[in-house]
C-alpha cells in the first residue's frame, strides 16, 4: 500500500493517536500547575462561568442591553453568564478591572463611546492595547429634549434664541467626556453658539432638573424623557438617528431639521482583554450578531431606544478609530478640559 504524501488528510487512527498525544500534554500541565496556552484554552471554551463587566450603574442603558444579549447567549453556550457592575470615574474603573484581567475568554467588557473618549481627556491606568474590540451590539441615537418652559418649537428656533440669549442656554449630560456631553458640545461648534455644560451622575437628576426648568436641554436616549414629551412636560426637537425613529415618525432628524451630516448617538460594545484566543472573540462576535437579529430582542431594543447591530471585530475596531478621532477634534475644538 502506497504511504500518504504530506498532501494527504491523516487517516483516523493517526488522528485519534494526535488528539491522544494532545489531550495527554494537556493533563499533564493542567497536573503541574503550568498554563496550556491560548490554542489550547480556546478548544474547551467555555468550561467555566463566564463574567461580563458593565462599568456603570444597574438600569442604564449599557446594563440594560448587556442583559437582553447575555440571558440569550448563555443557553447558546451553555454556561452561565454573570453580569457585574463596576460603576465609576466615568466608567474607567470596570474598563481598568477588565484590562488586567487574564485573557482567557472568561472575562468581557460591555461599554459605550466613554471608553474611548476617556484616552482623550484622563490619565489611566490601561491603554488602547490592553483591550481588544469583539462585537458592536447596538447603535444608540439620541433626542434632543428641550425645558418645557423654553421658548422654542425646532432646532432653528433654539439656534436663533441661543444667538440672542447667549450663554443663557445649558445642556445637561451625565458626566464629563460622556457621549451626551461631547454630543451637546459638538451642537455649540456647529451652530456657532454658547451653552454651558452641567454633568450629573446619572439620569434622573437630569430629567428632575429638566423637568423643573433648571437646565435648558439634554441629548438623551428615547426611553425615559420620550413619556414626558406625550405629557407636554418636555419637548423632543430632534433625533440624531440618519432616519426618523421607529415609534416617533413625527420628530425630524437633526439633517432634516437644518443641520446637514449631524448623524451622532451613543453606542453599546464588547470588549475582551488583549490576548484573548482569537477563535473565542469570533465566536463571541457571531453568537451575539446572530442574537440581535432576533424578533424579540429587537422589539425589546427598540422598545429601551436601541437599534440592533452585529458585526465582525474589525468592523466594530474600524468604528471605535474612527469615533475616537471625530471625539478627539470636539474636545479639542471646544476646549474641554477635566479635573
């Protein structure tokens, strides 16, 4: 019988002698205590719970689609999910834990633009490389909510009453060098208008404060201002969606409301510790994408002010550069500074 050229597939019984050898050497450094090395991790996965870090408060909206995601994938994967919130300093306290985590597939980060603007305005204890980008779940527009008591019906009303009212205007956000601070920031350059930023730690001071006349406007997500707005209690001028939402058809976008290319929001991302096996960031990228292409994860999307998304690692690694760049000129432009 002719022997097997290089070109030919093993025969069975080589195979099984292989994955013999393998599962021996495997054994053996699991005995000695050594590491079996990424390759070899990765063929098992996941054999444990797997952890993901939320760096902000339970109920927000990275939580909250962190959670629709995880209670879908962990039957997918068959093993448990536990998601662990690790709020503070504008969420670089759970990015820092997850970047010196062990890159072993075990640990995740689920974060908003915040991570990447952080580069730009602090001095941190991880950098860009300690964390590698895995999956964009969901896109997150943002509206321009109005006090009700302010004087404006559109965009152009509150530019024209901005330029003959100026630096009487303030836009409220939920810290400093959050996505909606950057947003409102971003609004003043454009129009060539003074506001004056107030960040709060968190939403509900916000909308209390909006609610009260207290700040002038916020770019907020649909979810929980939108109720006021059918109570005439506050006033949606604009969505910074390319299209119109969903459930509002009647609000114009920010482009059909005088301000062209003004397509801005928030968005929700995985992340993984840099060194994380590469078969583990791309089957968590393809389960997740298949997950949000569901009727009923996309229903309950939408319903939190959510737009499904998907995609490969370097499709969302190409958004994060190109977001960080476009955050690094408002801040630069608008001066922002932090403590």
């Amino acid at each position: 019988m002719a022997k097997a050229s290089k070109s030919q597939p093993l025969r069975p019984a080589a195979t099984d002698r292989r994955q013999a050898l393998r599962n021996l050497l495997v054994a053996a450094l699991a005995a000695s205590g050594l590491a079996a090395g990424p390759a070899l991790a990765a063929d098992n996965w996941p054999s444990k719970p797997i952890k993901i870090i939320v760096p902000y408060t339970p109920g927000g909206s990275t939580d909250i689609v962190t959670r629709i995601v995880m209670e879908k994938l962990g039957p997918r994967l068959n093993q448990t999910i536990v998601v662990e919130n690790r709020p503070g300093a504008n969420s670089s306290l759970g990015s820092a834990i997850a970047a010196k985590a062990e890159p072993d597939g075990y640990t995740f980060l689920s974060m908003l633009p915040a991570y990447i603007i952080n580069f730009h305005l602090y001095k941190l204890g991880y950098t860009p490389a300690d964390l590698t980008p895995v999956v964009q779940m969901a896109d997150l527009p943002l509206f321009l909510f109005v006090a009700n008591e302010l004087p404006v019906k559109n965009v152009a009303e509150l530019v024209a009453y901005a330029r003959k009212n100026p630096d009487k205007l303030t836009y409220a956000s939920s810290g400093n060098g959050s996505s909606a601070h950057l947003t409102g920031a971003d609004f003043a350059l454009q129009n060539k208008i003074t506001m004056t930023h107030v960040a709060y730690k968190g939403s509900a001071p916000i909308l209390t404060d909006l609610l009260g006349n207290r700040v002038s406007m916020v770019f907020d997500p649909v979810l929980v201002p939108m109720q006021y707005v059918k109570q005439n209690r506050l006033k949606a001028l604009a969505f910074t969606g390319k299209e119109r939402w969903p459930t509002e058809p009647d609000i114009p976008t920010m482009e059909e409301a005088g301000m062209p290319g003004f397509v801005t929001g928030s968005w929700a991302g995985l992340m993984a510790p840099a060194n994380t096996p590469k078969p583990i960031i791309e089957r968590m990228a393809r389960e997740i994408s298949e997950i949000v292409k569901e009727p009923d994860v996309r229903q309950k999307f939408v319903d939190a002010g959510f737009l499904p998304v998907g995609g490969t690692p370097a499709q969302f690694a190409e958004l994060m550069k190109k977001d960080s760049a476009r955050y690094a000129e408002i801040i630069k432009q608008a001066n922002i500074t932090v403590n």
